[in-house]
C-alpha cells in the first residue's frame, strides 16, 4: 500500500484478504505529509488473521503513535541502518515498544 490514498477501499475490493498490509509511505513524500495510517482497527475487522504493517520514515519518536494506531508490525529503515550506533539504535526502538521479546517469525532482513 505504497501511497495509496484509500486502503481501505483497496482492502474491501479483494477478494481474498491478505494475511499481512503494509501502510508504507514513500521516501520522497515523508518531509512533506504525517503517517496516514487511517483506521487500522478497520482494516483489522474485514479478516481475523491481518496483521497491519506500517513503513516510511519510522522513527524512535513515532513508535508510539503507530502502536496506539493498532500497527502490529513496525517496519524500520535507514533509522536504524544509516545510524551511527546500530545496536543502540536497535535498542531504543525495542525499549520504546516496550517489548522485551520479540516474536522472530516476523521479521525479516533484507540486507
């Protein structure tokens, strides 16, 4: 859902529901607008097993936000690979989700 501007349409349009969304903003959009994430608890009902992503500019400081949104999957970039300290990078972002353990079925690498 990269810059899609109505998800949730998108979402009510298919079929067969995906197991996993990805709300991701692009890159040359984050100076300009907020996340929209709209109404992930929405998004939720139309499948029981959805899990909402959310991507594009991710950042210590809006972890909070994107959790209270009801995001279940926090995607994180250049936050964490173009830091200086990676490891302390790292572990701000799992200190500020406040989650000691994190379920590794989930996360995938691509670097």
């Amino acid at each position: 859902m990269l810059n899609v501007d109505k998800p949730m349409s998108v979402l009510k349009a298919l079929t067969v529901k995906p197991n996993v969304v990805e709300l991701h903003r692009a890159i040359d959009t984050e100076g300009k607008s907020e996340h929209a994430w709209g109404d992930i608890q929405a998004m939720k009902k139309l499948s029981e097993r959805m899990l909402v992503a959310v991507a594009g500019g991710i950042r210590v400081d809006s972890v909070k936000e994107a959790l209270k949104s009801g995001a279940d999957i926090i995607v994180v970039g250049r936050a964490i690979t173009k830091a200086k300290d990676v490891r302390s990078m790292t572990e701000q972002f799992i200190e500020e989700m406040k989650q000691p353990e994190i379920d590794q079925y989930r996360i995938m690498t691509d670097f």
